[in-house]
C-alpha cells in the first residue's frame, strides 16, 4: 500500500513546474475571457414608495422611475429585464416637512455576479404632510336623481358615516362623501343596493369598510 501511495505521488510530481504553468495559463485564460465578456446595460427601472409613516402622506410629485446601470456577464445580462429588478424608495424615517432621501443600491435585487454600477438619480426630494382622521357622512348619488327625485320618500345608509383619512384642508371640501353613482330599476317599492364610497380629493383615503349598504324606497 505504501509503495502504492510513493508511487503516485511520483507521478503526480513529474514536470510539476510544466503542469503548475498550464494550470496558471488556463485560470488567466479564464479570466480574461471572463474579464472581456463583462457588459455594462442600463435600464429604466419603476420605483415602488414603501412604508410612508402612519399619519403622514406624500404631497409631491416623484418620478417614478430611475436609470439603473448595471455590470456583470454578458450571458447573464443579454436576457434580463427591467421587470428582472426590484427597486424600492424606502420612507420608513420619513419625517414631516421636505427631505432627501438616498435610494438603498444595497437593497436592489440582482442577480449573483451582477453588480450595481450606479443608480440616476442617486436620491430624490419628497414632501410629507401630517393627516387627520375624522368621520364624515355619507351621501347616495343617484342616477337620474332630478327626474325621479318626487318618487322617493326615503334613502336609509348603513353605516351612515365612513372614516377618512386626509390633509386638514382636504376635510374644507369635503363635508360629504359620496357613494358611486346608483342606477334604480324602475316600477318597484324599494330599492337595495351596495354601493362603494369614492372620494375626490387626491391624499385621502377611506380607512373603514369603503362598502355602504344604500336602501332606496318610493312612493306608493
């Protein structure tokens, strides 16, 4: 067994600097190889707003896109894809008032052996203003409302506020909220519907049921 193992060893040693030498030829070839076929691509990437602070809205207009450009293999990069990237604007620290925030290279998710070369704009400007929640009553619109409105002798909504979230101001111009407009079949008693809550004012959203159950009933 002994012999077995010296003998190998003395064939594996035999012309060691030649075999060291195409060892060290094949790995620069490789990496040179490798070195050429590195391509540099760039992309228009969507970005994604995430984790606006409770109580806090975004008042300003962001580009929602960024040049993302990217180095790697060109085997790797030949068939990717915008929608390949994830890319988020993070606002978890947001504060109040008007800020900068730097957009996270580090959290963009690319492929092993890709590499973020840069990423323009680096970071962008946002505005964050504090909200209120408040309750506000709710309103049926209704379809055709001037011409069948002597039929109706009662509209019942349930529930009959909804809870909105906005800026102060917005609250001004909006003392009501209204549902979606409802169409009635003619020639019946009464009228049920579910009808959803629209609001027209661009930060404010509805943070109960947006759903109201809407009961018409006419005239007999």
């Amino acid at each position: 067994m002994v012999y077995r193992i010296n003998k190998i060893l003395m064939a594996s040693g035999h012309n060691l600097p030649l075999k060291l030498l195409a060892l060290f030829l094949a790995v620069s070839a490789w990496w040179f190889v490798a070195k050429e076929n590195q391509v540099l691509v760039s992309f228009s990437v969507p970005i994604e707003i995430r984790n606006i602070p409770k109580g806090l809205t975004l008042t300003n207009k962001v580009d929602r896109q960024v040049e993302v450009r990217l180095q790697g293999p060109s085997y790797i990069l030949s068939g990717f894809k915008p929608s390949d990237i994830s890319m988020a604007l993070d606002l978890y620290n947001g504060k109040p008032g008007h800020q900068t925030v730097n957009f996270d290279i580090h959290a963009i998710k690319i492929p092993a052996g890709v590499k973020v070369q840069r990423v323009f704009p680096h970071a962008v400007d946002v505005v964050l203003e504090q909200t209120e929640r408040r309750s506000i009553p709710v309103s049926a619109r209704i379809k055709g409302l001037k011409l069948i409105q002597h039929k109706i002798s009662g509209v019942e909504i349930e529930p009959r506020e909804v809870e909105v979230e906005a800026l102060p101001e917005e609250f001004s111009r909006m003392p009501v909220a209204y549902t979606q407009e409802i169409e009635i079949e003619p020639g019946i008693a009464m009228f049920t519907t579910t009808a959803r809550v629209e609001l027209a004012e661009a930060h404010a959203k509805i943070t109960s049921d947006p759903n109201v159950r809407v009961t018409i009933r006419f005239h007999k």
